[in-house]
C-alpha cells in the first residue's frame, strides 16, 4: 500500500514519518497505531503539542497554564466539545490516542 503510493511520487516507501501540531499530531499519533497495527514501520514520528487525551484538563501543567494564553482552558474544552460525539467518546483511542490500551510500536526508538 505505502509502496506503490511512494513509487508513484518518487519517494521510499520504506522511510514513511507522520507529523502533526495540535489536531494534526492527534491525527498522526492514531495514523501511527493505525500503522503499527497494520505492520508499517515508521522511520519518524513527530508531535509537536498534540491533542491527544481530553484528561488533559486534570493534568497539573494544564491547571497552572490554562488562562492568559490563546488557547486557555475554557477554549479547549469547546474545542474537545465540539471534536467528541459524546463525553465517552474521551475514551476511544481513535478519537483521544493517548487512551490506547498500548502505545508499544507506535513510534522507533532512538538509536
């Protein structure tokens, strides 16, 4: 599948990386279990302030800098609102990745 999808474009398939910010690292980390599950190695994975569990909002980091930012607390809680069908949905790996019973082969270890 990665194969003839990078021979089409020129690229290895052999050497596929996901990245994402925000959104697009939540997007990327169930990419990588999506690949991990599939038996696709990654060669990179990278996550630049992920959204990735809304338990967040108990986290200490998340208390202490939540106000006096753009994204303050009370604007990410919409933002989960509106993202999650349902206040369970907050346990569904495929919606909130950091739920996953296993994040084992999801991402290479450094050399």
């Amino acid at each position: 599948m990665i194969g003839a999808g990078a021979t089409a474009l020129g690229a290895d398939g052999a050497r596929v990386a996901v990245a994402g910010d925000s959104a697009g690292g939540c997007l990327s980390a169930v990419l990588a279990q999506d690949a991990r599950d599939a038996g696709i190695p990654l060669r990179h994975q990278m996550l630049i302030q992920p959204c990735v569990s809304a338990q967040t909002f108990w986290w200490s980091s998340a208390r202490e800098n939540g106000e006096g930012t753009l994204l303050t607390t009370r604007v990410m809680m919409w933002f989960w609102r509106e993202y999650l069908s349902t206040p369970e949905d907050s346990l569904n790996p495929r919606a909130c990745p950091l739920e996953a019973k296993s994040l084992a082969g999801t991402f290479p270890r450094a050399p």
